[in-house]
C-alpha cells in the first residue's frame, strides 16, 4: 500500500541522462526502502532529447512513487530545484543529481542528520572525481563565496543536499542561484551542516558544465549578496560605494578650489574633470539607492522580512478550562497584605482581608474626645473671610472650599497664586 503523505521526498533533476536513468531508480528505491519510511522521488525532466523522458514515464507506470515533470525546453537546474519545490509533499527533501555521481547509498546519512537538528546539509565532495578543469576553479569559487559569504562551507556546488520541508518552503530559487542554496537558508536564520559524500565518476553521458559557469556563479554571487543582506536595505547598497566615490571627487575639487585661491588656472587641468565626474557619479549612486528604497517600501512582503520557527498559543480544551480568578498574577500576591495610603481613605493597592471571628477579633477602645484648645470658647466654628488685596498681596487668590468632610468638622482653605497679576513698581 502507498502511504499518501510521504516522509522523504527524492528531487531528481536531469538533462540528457537516459543512460543513467534505470540505475538511479534501482539505487534510490533501494536505500529509502532499507529506511523503512514511506517515499517519493520526483523526477524533473529539463527538456532532455535523448528519450530520458520516455524512460521517466516507463517509471511512472511501474512505480507509483514515481513523480515526473516535463519541461517543455531547457531552463537549467535553478528552475528544475524550483518546479520541484514546489511540489514534494515529504517531511525531508534530498536532491540528487540525475548522472550517478551522488551515491544514494548515503541517504539515510543525510536523514540522520536533518532528524537530528540540521535544517540543511549540504554534501561535500572531499575526494573529487573530476578533471583537473573543474575541480581547480571550483576550489577558488568556494572559497570566495565562503569568505563573502560568511557561510563555512568546502562545496557550495554540489548537489547532494538535505533539507527540511521548512526550510524548502522559504528558499525562492532562480537564475543560477542552486548553487547558492545554503547561503540563501542561512540568511533566513536556518541551521546549515556538511557532510562528507562519496563521489563517483561519471559512468554515462557528458558534463554539461564549462568554464562559463565559473564566470556565471560570480555574477549571481552578487545577486546573492544583494538579496540576502541587503534586500531590505538596498541605499547601504548603492550608498556605501558612493559616499567613498564622492569623498574621492570632493578632495580633488577642494585641492583644486586651494591653487586656484592661490592664482593658479585650473580650467584646462584633467584633475578638474576627473572630479566633476568622481561628483556627479557618486549623486547616481545615491539617487539609484532610493528609488531601491521607493521599490522595497512598496513591494516588499513580511515573509521576506523575518522567518518563523514555530509559534505556540493556547489549545481549545486549555482556553475552556481557564478561571481568570485563578490567574498567576493573581495568586502570586499576597493576601494578607494591605497598602493602606492615608487614613480613611482607600488606597488602589489596599487588599481587605477576610473577616474575622469574634474570639480572634482584637478589641480595641472607643475613641475619645479630642481637647480642645483653651481658647476655642465658641461653639460655632469661625470661616475666616478674605481680606481686601494690598499692594502686597493682590497677586494671592484666596479660594474657601467650606465642604465638609464625613465627620463635619473640617474645612479647606486653598490660597493659590493669581498668575495673571503683574506687580507694580
């Protein structure tokens, strides 16, 4: 029975491999069936002429775990990793190249190691079986794009990789970005590991790599570094260059600014264009940078931005079961605890505690008459009556506020200072 929801998920892409095609299969089939985890392999057929892509479709009617897309012409393995992406359903993604050279005999390595914490594991072909035309110029390529990078890996081209779904669903690959894939999931946050392969020569078919893509990868190395570190920033880009460009221009036009003070001529001098140009280069550059800036505020999406490991929020059965009353916050203060601010009056923090019984109740005595003063004959309380202003007090406002309070025996005088009252001389 073919599990619907496969666990590993094979990518394959091929041009011209008709050759390669049966052995692959049995090598693949074999390793994921030794797993014991339910499979796909999905074949990306980049516009082959050779009839791999009636082989591919033999394979379908064989095998169910068998996927295959057909382009229609050649768009190169970027666009192959794309199409595939796109459409494995597994938890753990591998690719694979189509000519033999990957054995899949180290597949269950690749998945030990994604299980065990990795999100990318990127192959490394330590002891390469290539000409000398290859392998020389791609140990100078990966070790630019290590160091520009900043991604310590030996081989960047080699197409043996693991990933995790997650970390398939975010990449976006491209032009010839497939050789840039850890420096693209690094970028997002994503945990990036190498492991040595077996390499194997090549048994069937011809390289269909030259010395072009040395000069291709360098270019897109630049687009990587553009995308990654400064999609969101694109005027650090263009800006950068352009402020040394123009501190350049501006010390030529201010060393010739200084002779001519001095009487010298400077109208026929080359010093003088090569500092107007040095200037108005350097104004391109800044003004390029914020039409990036323009283009980024207004198309820019929040899943370029930042990456989400995982989010985590209450389950239905924990929001039914919540008591407020019983929350945290409430039962990590005290009880027997009372803030009281001043008398008789009740504070925000004040916390009034159970009552008491009678036994435990402390008895206190009833209050008694404060003395009063041995000059207070009257029985009715004197209100003072605000006297008429003086020069020197007519900036005072005297406010009574004959409210009583709940026992009736105080009043409040308020004097406040009038603010508009200008003093005279």
């Amino acid at each position: 029975m073919i599990d619907a929801q496969p666990y590993i998920s094979l990518l394959i892409p091929l041009y011209n491999e008709v050759g390669s095609i049966p052995e692959m299969y049995a090598q693949c089939t074999a390793a994921c069936t030794a797993i014991g985890r339910p499979y796909e392999i999905l074949f990306i057929d980049d516009g082959s002429r050779d009839g791999s892509a009636q082989a591919l479709d033999e394979l379908v009617q064989h095998d169910p775990r068998i996927r295959v897309v057909h382009f229609r012409r050649n768009f190169g393995k970027s666009s192959a990793l794309a199409a595939g992406f796109e459409r494995v359903r597994g938890q753990i993604v591998l690719t694979l190249d189509g000519d033999l050279q990957d054995d899949p005999a180290m597949i269950a390595d690749f998945i030990a190691r994604i299980e065990a914490g990795a999100d990318l594991v990127s192959g490394w072909k330590l002891k390469r079986n290539d000409p000398a035309d290859k392998t020389i110029p791609s140990k100078v390529f990966n070790g630019v794009v290590s160091r520009l990078s900043g991604v310590k890996l030996h081989d960047f081209n080699c197409g043996f990789k693991a990933y995790r779904i997650e970390c398939v669903r975010e990449i976006s690959v491209y032009g010839g970005f497939h050789r840039f894939l850890p420096v693209l999931a690094h970028s997002r946050g994503f945990r990036v590991e190498e492991l040595v392969v077996n390499h194997r020569a090549r048994k069937h078919g011809v390289s269909k790599y030259g010395f072009k893509r040395m000069f291709d990868g360098f270019m897109d190395l630049l687009t990587v570094l553009l995308v990654t570190r400064y999609r969101t920033r694109p005027l650090h880009f263009f800006g950068i260059p352009g402020a040394i460009i123009g501190a350049f221009g501006m010390l030529v036009l201010m060393y010739l600014s200084f002779l001519w003070m001095l009487g010298d001529p400077i109208g026929e001098r080359p010093l003088l264009t090569l500092g107007v140009l040095l200037a108005i280069i350097a104004v391109q550059f800044l003004g390029i940078g914020l039409l990036a800036e323009l283009l980024v505020g207004t198309s820019i999406r929040s899943a370029e931005i930042f990456s989400i490991r995982e989010e985590r929020e209450a389950t239905p059965e924990q929001i039914a079961a919540f008591q407020p009353d019983h929350s945290l916050a409430a039962a990590s203060t005290p009880t027997a605890v009372a803030q009281i601010s001043s008398p008789g009056l009740p504070s925000p923090g004040r916390m009034i505690t159970a009552p008491q019984s009678a036994a435990t109740r402390p008895t206190t005595a009833p209050p008694t008459a404060m003395p009063q003063p041995r000059n207070a004959t009257l029985s009715n309380p004197v209100v003072p009556q605000p006297r008429a202003a003086s020069s020197s007090n007519r900036g005072l406002q005297v406010d009574i506020n004959t409210d009583e309070d709940e026992d009736g025996e105080h009043a409040t005088v308020s004097i406040e200072k009038n603010p508009f009252h200008r003093p005279q001389r």
